[in-house]
C-alpha cells in the first residue's frame, strides 16, 4: 500500500525562494526611502545609493518572474530507489553553515538529487522505491537545466512510497 512520507503545496515548495525575494525587495525598497528622508547626504553618494537599490529592485521583481514561469510548469513524476541519503554542509556566510537535506536516487540510468525539508529526510528509507512529485528547476531562458540522465532540484511538492515492483533494478 502507498504511503505518503512527504506533501506539500506548489507554493510551499518554493517558500525559500519567496522569502529571498521579499528580502531583496525590502531591502532596495528600503534604500529607496532612505535616500528620500535623508536629503543632508552628497549628491553622488545618494546617486550609488539609487542605483543600487533600483537593482536590488529590479532583481526581486526578475526572480519574481522566473519563479512563477517554474510554478506554470507541469510537475513531474519519477519512480525510483532511494539509493543514498546525504546531509550536506553549506557555508552560509559569515562563518555559519547550512543543512541540505538530499535523497540521492536512480530509475534505470538515471539519477536524481533531489533536496527535500528535515522531516522528509527522517522518514526515507535507503533501499525503498518512492514516486517523487517534483518540479523541474528551470532558469530565465533554459527549460530545464536537468540533462536526460540526471535531475536535481529543490522544489519537491510530494513523495509516496511506492512498490519495490515500480523500481526497476
């Protein structure tokens, strides 16, 4: 019988990628308003400040736009056998570091990574077979960055333990 380890919404999968966008609007915004309240600064320094927050700006609202061309995408599937489960050490800046959580799997003679949330992780187990719902990461003029024998990605929306019938050696 199938049993879910793991669901979430489409906008639950790309909540990251939501908040770093309202991170780097507030922040130009925020520049854009200091450089209007505080009109004792030189001309040229309120310039650079100008321009930078219009980037920052002009950044949130292109990764606003990519990320929503990845939400019009279709989801796909993939049934595989989880083969391996790794705990990846990023560093995050300024000294701190950063847990991904990954589930390295195959089908046939292909792969996936994909990175799913703590809880996820926990309830996979190496050696079973899972049907993975996921969405293809995408960039600003590619379809799919994927190749035709590997796939990673980060916005998983759903995994269902499937039959060791469904995997295929």
């Amino acid at each position: 019988m199938d049993s879910i380890i793991y669901a979430t919404g489409p906008l639950g999968a790309f909540a990251g990628t939501f908040y770093t966008i309202g991170g780097i609007q507030a922040i130009g915004l925020v520049g854009l308003v200091y450089v209007f309240a505080h009109r004792d600064q030189t001309m040229r320094s309120r310039l650079g400040l100008v321009i930078a927050s219009a980037f920052l700006c002009l950044a949130g609202i292109v990764f606003t736009i990519v990320t929503f061309a990845n939400l019009a995408t279709q989801t796909q599937n993939a049934t595989a056998l989880l083969k391996t489960k790794t705990i990846a050490m990023d560093n995050c800046g300024e000294g701190s570091t950063c847990t991904r959580y990954l589930l390295e799997m195959t089908a046939g003679s292909k792969s996936y990574a994909f990175t799913v949330v703590e809880r996820a992780y926990n309830a996979a187990r190496e050696g079973s077979c899972y049907q993975v719902t996921y969405y293809p990461t995408q960039g600003l003029f590619a379809t799919d960055y994927g190749s035709d024998q590997y796939v990673a990605t980060s916005y998983v929306t759903r995994i269902v333990q499937a039959r060791s019938d469904d995997c295929q050696p």
